[in-house]
C-alpha cells in the first residue's frame, strides 16, 4: 500500500520544480497537463518502489527523485524538517544519507525521528557507532531504521510561543 502523503509530496515537488516552469516557457500548453497526469501515476509507482521494492530498485527510485528535485553542484544537504516529510523518512530507511558517509548528531536524530539528545544516549550506550570522522555513520542510521520497530512520525510539531495576557485589574 502507497504512502498517500509520499505520492502527494512527490507530485507536488515535481510540479513546482519542473511542470510549473514548463507551463511558463510553453504558455500554458495543453501537452502540459498531461505531462502532470503521467507525473501523478509515475509518482504513485515511484512511492510503491521505495516504500515496497527490492533495495537496489528503492535506493534507485529515491537517488533518482532527490538527484531530479534538488539538483546542485553541491552534495545534497537537506534542511533538518526535510527529514520529517514523507520523502525524508523513505530515503533515510531504504538510502540512507544520499550524499554523506557520516551525518551529524542533529541529522541523525531527525532521520531516527528522535532528540539530538537521543542519538548522543544511542552513541553511549553503544547501540549507534561513532564515526571517526565526527557524527555517526549514515549507514548505521539507516541500518537502525531497518531493523527497529518505531511508529509512523508525524511532522514535526514545532510549539507555540506561549502567550500570556496581562490581568486588566
């Protein structure tokens, strides 16, 4: 069964990244719009492939997907909340990191879904490796993701500030 929410982000990034500006470019053209219904059936195929496929055809699926929507000359360095979206969890289950051998504390506890905190007691008590190089590896990350029953994360909750209104009296 497909992640509605992973489809959805997929369609969604591909069509503010890509399908958008080629409407622009070929002033609302009708081939567009079916390019975005192929787009919304291949995304659905694309989620069942990470989310149910065999390694390698998961790890192909993700790496194509983030290689296409976050292009750079630089290695792929997400923010730390891209990690709570439906796209961050999978590619962080069956990739792990897609650019970097070992990630930080903070990093690691967004791909785990915990405190930087946690990843810190992890790394104590033994249960994550260190790295030599600093943080811990990617692979480890993603190794504890494969074999730990955790639930399903919300996005994160970021609280509210907490607003107190003055007594009139």
């Amino acid at each position: 069964m497909t992640d509605d929410a992973l489809v959805e982000q997929i369609v969604r990034l591909l069509d503010i990244r890509l399908l958008d500006p080629l409407e622009i470019l070929l002033d609302g053209d009708d081939a567009v719009n079916a390019l975005r219904t192929l787009v919304r059936l291949r995304a659905g195929r694309w989620a069942d492939s990470m989310q149910q496929g065999d390694e390698q055809s998961a790890a192909m699926a993700a790496m194509r997907l983030v290689m296409t929507l976050y292009p750079s000359d630089r290695a792929f360095n997400p923010p730390i909340d891209w990690w709570y979206s439906p796209l961050g969890r999978v590619v962080a289950e069956r990739v792990g990191h897609p650019s970097a051998e070992s990630v930080s504390y903070a990093v690691a506890g967004a791909m785990l879904g915990i405190s930087r905190q946690g990843v810190h007691d992890l790394v104590r008590r033994g249960k994550l490796p260190r790295h030599p190089d600093g943080g811990v590896p990617s692979a480890a990350v993603r190794h504890r993701l494969q074999h730990t029953h955790r639930p399903v994360l919300p996005e994160p909750v970021h609280p509210e500030p907490v607003h107190t209104e003055e007594d009139p009296s």
